[in-house]
C-alpha cells in the first residue's frame, strides 16, 4: 500500500503507546491451563490493508448515517474519537488520516492510555473531548454506553 505525501500534516490528537507497556496477552482458559500461547491481535501487513483491516469504508458510512440521522441538528460537531488496544496503536495516524480524507470538515482523534480495560469503550474521554461518536477497534465487551459506538474487531483476510 503505497503512502501519499501531504501538504500539511494532519491535525492528530493521540497517544503514539511510547508509554504502553507491550507484553503478550493470554487467554483466561490458557492461563488455568498453564498454556502460554499468545492472542495476537496485530494486522498482518503482508495480507491486509489497513483500509480493509480496519473497515474505514463501512464505518464511514455509519458515521454519515449518524451524521445525517437527526444528530445534526443535536450539535453534531464532527468531532470522531478513535480507540485502539495497545497492539494497534502502531496504525492508528494512517487510519485517523484515512477517516479526515474520507470525511471531509471532521476533527479523528485518538484516545490514548484510555481509563478502563482497552475492551471498554471510553465514553468519558470522549465525551470530555466532545466526541459525536466512538469508533473502537479490537476485543469489546459491548457494554451499555450513553453515546454511539461503532465498532470494528479487525477485518483479515482468511
């Protein structure tokens, strides 16, 4: 997947995970079975874009479906918050950068280091950066939450 070169770099808002701690992550039923096989949740590059992988053009539609489903005319602001596990962060400026082309006037920004396990959706640091919606990526527990979440658990190619 070739790169494109900008005019002006886009206006990122992110914790880039130098401060996360990488260490493997093991199942609960591995961990009472002594087993130490690691869950990788990583994207293999050599099969997957990112575009598919982190399904940019079908959450792009559901953002404009919110966008455009009575929300507008709640203050919608544009404003799309970002969530990824530690293992992802790595990609996270090429998919903000992706989601500012595919929508056009929008602020992504990343949540970072975020208050809960990374399978809970963070609604209080997006609510505190006035997210119109959350996008989260990897493992969820699909909790109840008081804003609208899309989310995204890693489209691979099999």
């Amino acid at each position: 997947e070739s790169r494109r070169t900008r005019a002006a770099a886009p206006q990122l808002t992110f914790d880039d995970g130098s401060r996360a701690i990488q260490e493997p992550l093991h199942s609960a039923a591995d961990a009472a079975n002594g087993s130490n096989q690691e869950i990788s949740l990583s994207r293999d590059p050599s099969t997957t874009s990112i575009r598919e992988y982190y399904e940019i053009d079908r959450l792009t539609e559901q953002v404009l479906r919110l966008r455009n489903g009575g929300q507008e005319e709640n203050n919608w602001k544009n404003r799309i918050a970002l969530q990824f596990p530690d293992e992802l962060l790595a990609d996270a400026p090429e998919v903000c950068w992706m989601f500012e082309t595919a929508l056009p006037g929008s602020f992504v920004f990343c949540l970072g280091d975020t208050t809960y396990q990374s399978c809970c959706p963070d609604q209080v640091a997006a609510a505190h950066l006035q997210a119109d919606c959350l996008i989260h990526y990897g493992h969820a527990c699909l909790s109840k939450c008081s804003m609208p979440v899309l989310y995204s658990f890693g489209k691979a190619n099999l």
